[in-house]
C-alpha cells in the first residue's frame, strides 16, 4: 500500500527545491496524489475493503485542504500544480 522510496524521492525532486525539502506543500499534494491514485485501485479490486475507503476519503479531504491553502498562498504555484497532476478537467 505505501509508496516505494523510489517513487517518494522521484516525487520530491519533481516538485520540491532540493531532495530533502518534503514539507513543501506541492511535494505533499504529490505524495498524497500517488497514494490517492494507489489506494483507487485497490478499492476498485476489493469493493467491500470499508477501511481503505475510508482511509482514501481521508487523504482526499487532506489533499484538498492542502491544495486550498496553496490556492490561497500561491496561485500560480496551484494552477501549475493542477496542471502538471492532472487534478481539475
């Protein structure tokens, strides 16, 4: 279920400013977009798994806080970010 280090440290090059910076807000918003996109198929697979449900319900709610704190701090940073994980249609 958790994300290899592989794919976290690709994450954290991809949108953060160095290797260690894992706080960033974009670096979370990622990190939790990979687990989101991981823990969907696993609820697809296993349609009666009520406690990954509702696991994913909560990192969607974190991941939208989140993106709205970056909306409110940053908008250009958020559209990008939008953009670049293909969030909004």
């Amino acid at each position: 279920m958790a994300l290899s280090k592989e794919a976290v440290a690709a994450e954290i090059s991809r949108f953060g400013a160095n290797e260690k910076d894992t706080g960033n807000t974009k670096v979370q918003v990622a990190l939790l977009t990979q687990r989101i996109k991981e823990l969907t198929e696993h609820c697809k697979r296993f349609k009666k798994d009520a406690s990954a449900s509702r696991g994913l319900i909560k990192l969607v709610g974190q991941r939208r806080r989140l993106l709205k704190y970056l909306q409110r701090r940053d908008l250009e940073g958020y559209r990008g970010l939008i953009k670049e994980l293909g969030l909004r249609k």
